[in-house]
C-alpha cells in the first residue's frame, strides 16, 4: 500500500465529532441579516407597486397647473334703509307725557270721542285740560252737575284714599330698592293731613267706616306690585299724585262745600308750592324712565290704565 492511499483511509476513518465546525453567528450579526432581507424585499414590493399603479395620466393629473383667478368684481350689495320706529305720543318728552296722553285718552273714550284727537294735541292743550280730568275720569265717568254726593260716601272715599297713600309711603319710605329712594319726602305725602281731616270728622259725631273693597283691593295691588317692579309701581305712585291734584282735590272742595260748611281740609293742603313739587317728581321718573327699555315703558302704559280704573272706583265711593 502506497502512502497516499494511507493517507486517504485514515481520513476516512476519523469520527465525525472531529470534523471542525463553522463558528456560531452573533445574534446582532443574525438581526442585521434579517432586517436588511426585509428592507430588500420592501424596496422590491414597492418599487414593483409604483410601476404597476403609476401611469402618465395620474401623473399628469397631479401636476395641473390651477385655473387663471377671474378680475371681475361682484356685483353691489344693495343697502337696506334704516327705518325708524315711529314714536309714542308724549315719547320724546318722557314716560310722565306718555302716561299723560292715556289718561287724556281714557277722557276722550269716556266721552265717546276719537283717540287720534288726543294724540295729536299740543302739550300746552294737555296742560290746560288736566285741572279737568280726574273730575270726568275718576269719577268713572259720573259728570259733576248730575251727581249728588252723600256724607257717608265722603268718608269712605277719605278712609279709601288714606289707605291708598299709606300705602304708596310706607312702600317708598321702607323699600331698600333704589329707584324708590328718589321719591322720599317729596312735600307731596297726604296721609298725615287726611288723618287730620278723618279726626276732626270723628270729634264731630261721626263714626269712621272701616276700609271698603275698592281701597283694601287697590291697597292689595300695590303690596304685590311694588314687589315685583320698581317702574311699574313707581307708575301708579305719580299717577296717584297726579290724579289727586289734578282732580281729587276738587271734587273733595266741592264735596266740603256742600257736607261740611266749606271746611278747608288738609287733604288738599301743602306746604310748599305744589305745581313745583309735582315737577320735580316728573322730572325724577323721566330720568328713571330714560333706562327703561321700550317694553317696561309699555308695560307701565298699561299700569297707568288699572291705576286710573282703581282710583275712579274709590271716587264712585261719594255717590254710592
């Protein structure tokens, strides 16, 4: 046997354990390996989905060029007028003149005459006719030359009216609302005269009746309303005033005159000068007035009407 096929054999005949194997991969090594195939075969999975989906027309499509911008302008916008609201009669004088043309309206339907007559009046022909309105108004419409007043009817309208004005007071001179501190101690106030006036009709002989239903309703009223809003009540606090002066005052001088010899009463008595102390009541609710929207002004228009209502209904008393 030559040597090189000794050779041979004794390779053959080693074991294979002997056999050198390849040395193990790192796990770094083994990642890389793995992350770069994947990348490969996105690359190629991509590549291949762009040749496929792509064509010239999407290509082109996405690149066309934006539409030239129009130089025409729009035609004009055509501007409404302003229109303005009309005004209520007595409006751009105040919510007192306001207040004045419904009582000269309710004058003119108790007298079935036309509204519009009213409105169109001058304020200085409103001024003159006021001496006369409470006369044809409160007296729910009784004209003075056919009614005969009764003394019994006298004193229930005095104890009606200071209850009304004690009332109104008590309401002014207590609340902790603003808007009725500016009508404190005005040199209008009637209820310490009035019961001056129902004291010495008491030293006569006369016995003094209890409040009646016209009085204790309208009484009631008030409480509630002076509640719920200043400007409403604060509404029939001047027409309360107004009333008695323009009117209240003469029907109690002429009722005087006829039941108790003429007596001068200190319901209707003031110290002061009466016709300045009313104006500086009406320029106090103007004022207040001026923050009112247009809603609570309607509001207080409507109020002025139930305060006349409820103040003819006491008068009616004296007849009764």
């Amino acid at each position: 046997m030559s040597l090189m096929e000794t050779v041979i054999r004794q390779a053959l005949l080693l074991p294979l354990r002997q056999i050198p194997s390849p040395p193990p991969l790192s796990s770094s090594r083994v990642a890389a390996n793995s992350m770069y195939g994947q990348n490969k075969k996105k690359m190629g999975t991509g590549r291949a989905l762009i040749l496929c989906c792509s064509d010239s027309s999407s290509i082109s499509s996405s690149y066309s060029p934006s539409p030239a911008i129009s130089t025409t302008s729009a035609p004009p916008v055509k501007r409404r007028r302003k229109r303005y609201r009309r005004l209520y009669p007595g409006e751009s004088k105040g919510i007192t003149e306001e207040m004045r043309f419904v009582a000269m309206r309710l004058r003119r339907v108790n007298k079935g005459g036309n509204d519009d007559d009213d409105q169109d009046s001058s304020s200085e022909d409103g001024k003159e006719r006021e001496g006369n309105l409470a006369s044809d108004d409160d007296d729910g419409g009784v004209g003075g030359a056919t009614w005969e007043p009764t003394l019994d009817g006298f004193l229930k309208y005095l104890v009606d009216s200071k209850l009304v004005f004690d009332t109104v007071e008590r309401i002014v001179d207590e609340s902790s609302d603003v808007a009725y501190a500016y009508f404190r101690k005005t040199g209008l106030e009637r209820s310490e005269g009035l019961a001056k006036d129902l004291e010495w009709i008491r030293l006569q002989g006369f016995v003094i009746p209890e409040p009646s239903n016209p009085g204790v309703s309208y009484a009631k009223y008030l409480n509630e309303l002076a509640e719920k809003s200043a400007p409403l009540f604060l509404c029939h606090f001047y027409n309360i005033y107004f009333s008695h002066i323009a009117g209240g005052q003469v029907i109690a001088r002429q009722v005087s005159k006829k039941l108790l010899e003429g007596r001068e009463m200190e319901f209707y008595r003031w110290e002061g000068d009466m016709p300045g102390l009313m104006s500086g009541v009406r320029e106090k609710l103007n004022m207040l007035g001026e923050h009112w929207s247009r809603d609570e002004k309607n509001k207080c228009l409507k109020e002025a009407t139930k305060s006349f209502r409820f103040l003819g209904q006491i008068v009616r008393l004296i007849i009764l």
